[in-house]
C-alpha cells in the first residue's frame, strides 16, 4: 500500500478530455494524460483492501465484479507510488498482454468494484494502468520475449482481434509456431476497423505487433479462413497442430420494417470501419457513407452507437440523434444493492457528450423516403414490456440512419460450416470456459466467437485462457498463466 492515508488526503482526480469543439476538428484522441506526480498521487489513494475487489472474482459472467484479466491492480498502484515504472510494467504484463487498448477503451469495471467508489470516489485505476504501458513503450522496456525452448508445434490463430493477438502471444511464448490468419489488411480486429481513432489511435496497435513479429509469430493478411476464394479451411486444420478460431461475433442484428431498403440506411460497421481507413490511408474499396451535411439517427444507444455519433460529428452532421429502446436507467445507482457489481446507471460516453440528442424507451416503426433515399423515421414510445404507447407516435427527419443495435453471433456461413463446428442455442461457437475446445478435434474457439459479443479485456481474457488450454492438448502440461 503506497500511502496509509493517501485516500483520506487526496481527492479523486482523472484524465480530463480536450474541448469539444477542438476535439470535433480532428479524429485523433483526446484524452489529456495526467502529470507523473498526479499519476502518483492518484496511486497513492489505493488502500490495498483485504478483499480487493478490483482484482475480479474469476467469475465470466457478465457484469461480475472486478478487472476480467485479474490485473494485480493494489500491487502496480504500490509500485507506482513509490516510482518503480518499470516493475509496475512487468507487474501489469503478467495478467494482461495488451494494457495500452484497457488502458484506453476498456468501461473499467474495477473501478465500479473499487472500496472507495462506495463513496463515488473510486481509484483512477484505468489512467494508471494506461499511463504504466505508454510509459513502458516509451522508455523502450517493451521488447519480444522469446521463448527458451521450441516446441515444434504449428497453431493457427484464425482472427486477429484482441482475443486471437492474446491467444498468439501467449502460444508464441510457449514456444510453438504460431500463424495468424487475418483477412484485413492489417490487424486489430474491431480495434482496428471499428473502434474509431478518436478513442484509440492505430499506431498503439501496430507498435503491440512489431513486438509480436519480433517474438516470431507470423501474420497472413487479406486471408479469408473458409470463403469462396480464400484459404479452404479444412486444409488449415491439416496442415496445423491446432486451430484457435477467434474470428468475433460479426452478424448484425437487422431491422426489418418497412422502408428497410431505402438507401441512406446502413449497418454502423459499414460506416465506421470506412472512416478508419480514411484516416489510415487505406483504400475504403466501397460507396462512401459519410455524414456531412446530414441528419443522422443512430438507432441503438451502446459503444457502437457512441461510436457512429462521434464520427458523424466529426464528418459534419447537421445533427444526431440517438435512439434507444431501452427505458431511460437511474441516474445513480443503490450502491446497497449493486457495488461491487457493475450498476445499471445513466452514463454519457464523450461521443454523447459532444452534441448528440439522446432518446429513450422509443421503438422505429418504420422508414419512409423520397426517389428510394431516406427521409423520415415513424417512432412511437413504448412501455417496460417494449410495448408501444396509444398516441405517442412522432416522426424525425433523416438523411442517414445507422443501425447499432449490436450483433447477434458470429458468421456461421463460410469457416464455421465448412468446419462443422457445433453452435449454442445463440449461435456462438460452442467450447466451455474449462478447455475451450470446440466439438471438432483440435479447434479451439475463443473471445466474441465464442462468448458472443463483447468487451476487448474479454476478448484478452479468453485468448488467454485457450491458449493455455491449446498448451496443456499440445504439451500435455502448461506453465502458462492464466
Ligand atoms: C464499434 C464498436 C465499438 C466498440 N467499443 C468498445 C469499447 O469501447 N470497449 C470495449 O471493451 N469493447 C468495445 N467493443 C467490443 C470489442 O471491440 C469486442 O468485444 C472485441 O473486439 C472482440 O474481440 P475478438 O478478438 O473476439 O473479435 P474481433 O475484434 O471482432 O476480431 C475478429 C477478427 O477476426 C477476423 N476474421 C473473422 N472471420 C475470419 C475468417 N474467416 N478468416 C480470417 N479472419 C477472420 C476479423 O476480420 C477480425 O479482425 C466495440 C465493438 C464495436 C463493434
Ligand atoms: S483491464 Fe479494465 S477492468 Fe481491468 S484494470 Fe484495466 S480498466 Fe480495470
């Protein structure tokens, strides 16, 4: 513990963000670093609880308690307390391969689970844990950790996202031969085409990937596992010793209404992943949706739809607006009833915050147009079963509708089918939390493919955990951490 009265002497104080209307003229990020002798300060409020429940409780359920990777959070805020970056680094490291992306995008359930946000003022846990990486890649103390021995083993690693890259280091440091399938041109997965550069800019990925090159994991790009014209993906599982499939959850969930087939309407991962590559300089190879001069609903009140608000700002929209079928949740939770858990409470991401008109408990009935392009959108507010209301039926002018209302499982046509893999009763690629194996020899599954869609520090978690899974098949024992 760093200072046995630090949180009774220092106030909570975090990473401020740059003002909006310096922030809309640009897509990088924004957040404004705290100084090293506020990082330390802030360190210093931990109180090292008896039962930290930061930590996490290993339990996988959604909205359990604590950090999902287990990050040893009391012992790093100590070390940073007393100066030693560079063992706070290490520290950080064991639990979680890929801090730099939770230290920037991850909704921080540890500091939901903090003692002190009993009182509201829980640790900057997240600032600290970003501010430990970037100073480590700074000072140069990230480099590739070769494993001592070779194991001869080859692992395909099918997906590079968050889930498949944890999985791949993990696997590489084992000491087995470790290829990454990826059919973008560059990996990351939802970090890299959907998660947009104004909350995580792409070089923090490709800085993470020189390090896995340099540890001798090999990335095949534009190579689509399973589709017509890509690598077959029985061929794969013959020509590897196991197979880690982590390829995420990448079926939309529609909304068939009618005026569906207007133009102007548009799944958000067909509008996002394009400003990415904007912005990286990499062809979009399709129509352009942009928002410019337009007035955008985005259907859909989650990460994605903060997402597409933030980016149609960016791009000139006349306005946002969003739309959420969801009642509108307290404004502060019970912390009788919730904390350590994650509550169920109103939150304003930056995006929302930057000028979107927020709307709750509202239903799209239908779209209507003029010459096959969108115009207008007939909503009506509904009750806590989704039932629509008698008479509060209102229309909204729109130019460009983006659908967020998330994903609804993986892809099955293409790898999955010709793999044969069993699903569960949603969809998902169906491997439990003990081994991770699918139904079919030697697969693995791991991540959004898996669990459904979810957050990176899950993604990092079950890549984690299937690679040691993949260890213990292969090797018949593992020493790699959980
Ligand atoms: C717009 C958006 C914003 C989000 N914001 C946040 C956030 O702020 N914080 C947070 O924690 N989570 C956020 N999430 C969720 C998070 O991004 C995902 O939970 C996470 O990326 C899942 O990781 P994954 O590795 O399982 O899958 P993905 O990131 O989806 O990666 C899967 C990869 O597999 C590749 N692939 C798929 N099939 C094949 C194939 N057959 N052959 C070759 N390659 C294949 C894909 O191209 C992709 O690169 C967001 C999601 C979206 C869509
Ligand atoms: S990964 Fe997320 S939950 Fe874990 S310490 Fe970092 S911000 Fe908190």
């Amino acid at each position: 513990m760093g200072k046995v009265t630090g949180f009774l002497e220092i106030e909570r104080h975090d990473r401020k963000y740059t003002p909006v209307a310096d922030r809309l003229k640009h897509f990088q990020e924004f957040v404004v670093p705290l100084s090293e002798r506020e990082l330390r300060d802030q360190a210093a409020r931990c109180m090292n609880c008896g039962i930290p429940y930061c930590h996490g409780t290993g339990s996988a359920a959604p909205g359990a308690p604590g950090c999902p990777v287990n990050n040893q959070i009391p012992d790093w805020n100590d070390l940073v307390y007393n100066g030693n970056w560079e063992e706070a680094a290490r520290n950080l490291h064991s639990t979680n391969n890929f801090p730099e992306f939770t230290g920037r995008i991850c909704p921080a359930p540890c500091e939901a689970s903090c003692t002190l946000n009993i009182d509201d003022n829980p640790v900057t846990i997240k600032t600290i844990e970003c501010a430990i990486v970037d100073k480590a890649f700074e000072q140069g103390w990230i480099k590739p950790e070769l494993p001592a021995v070779k194991t001869g083993k080859k692992v395909a690693v099918v997906g590079a996202g968050p889930a498949g890259l944890a999985a791949a280091q993990q696997l590489a440091r084992a000491g087995h031969d470790v290829h990454v399938y990826e059919k973008h041109a560059k990996a990351g997965g939802l970090l890299r085409y959907g998660i947009p550069d104004f909350k995580m800019e792409k070089g923090i990925i490709d800085r993470r990937i020189a390090q896995m090159e340099g540890e001798g994991i090999t990335f095949h790009y534009g190579v689509h596992v399973g589709s017509n014209g890509g690598l077959d993906a029985k061929t794969l599982l013959k020509d590897h010793d196991a197979v880690a499939l982590t390829g995420g959850a990448e079926a939309p969930r529609d909304l068939p209404i009618p005026g569906r087939d207007l133009s102007g309407i548009h799944f958000a991962m067909d509008f996002l992943p394009q400003q990415n590559r904007r912005v990286s300089e990499e062809p979009v190879n399709a129509t352009d949706i942009l928002a410019a001069g337009k007035h955008v609903v985005v259907i859909g009140g989650g990460d994605t739809g903060s997402d597409c608000i933030g980016t149609s700002l960016r791009q000139g929209a006349l306005s946002v607006t969003q739309l959420e079928i969801m009642p509108a949740p307290p404004e502060r939770e019970n912390k009788a009833l919730t904390w350590p858990n994650w509550p169920l409470k109103m939150r304003t991401s930056s995006s929302q915050a930057e000028g979107a008109a927020r709307e709750f408990a509202v239903l799209t009935q239908k779209f209507e147009g003029e010459n096959g392009a969108v115009k207008k959108l007939t909503c009506v507010r509904v009750d806590g079963q989704f039932k629509p209301l008698p008479g509060t039926e209102f229309e909204l002018s729109a130019d460009l509708v983006l659908l967020a209302m998330g994903f609804v499982h993986p892809v099955h046509e293409g790898l999955l089918k010709s793999l044969g893999v069993d699903l569960d009763p949603r969809g998902n690629v169906k491997a439990n939390l003990t081994d991770y194996q699918t139904s079919v020899q030697k697969v693995f599954s791991a991540g959004d493919m898996r669990r459904g869609q979810s957050l990176v520090v899950w993604a990092i978690r079950e890549g984690r955990l299937c690679a040691q899974a993949i260890d213990k098949f292969l090797m018949g024992e593992t020493d790699l951490p959980r």
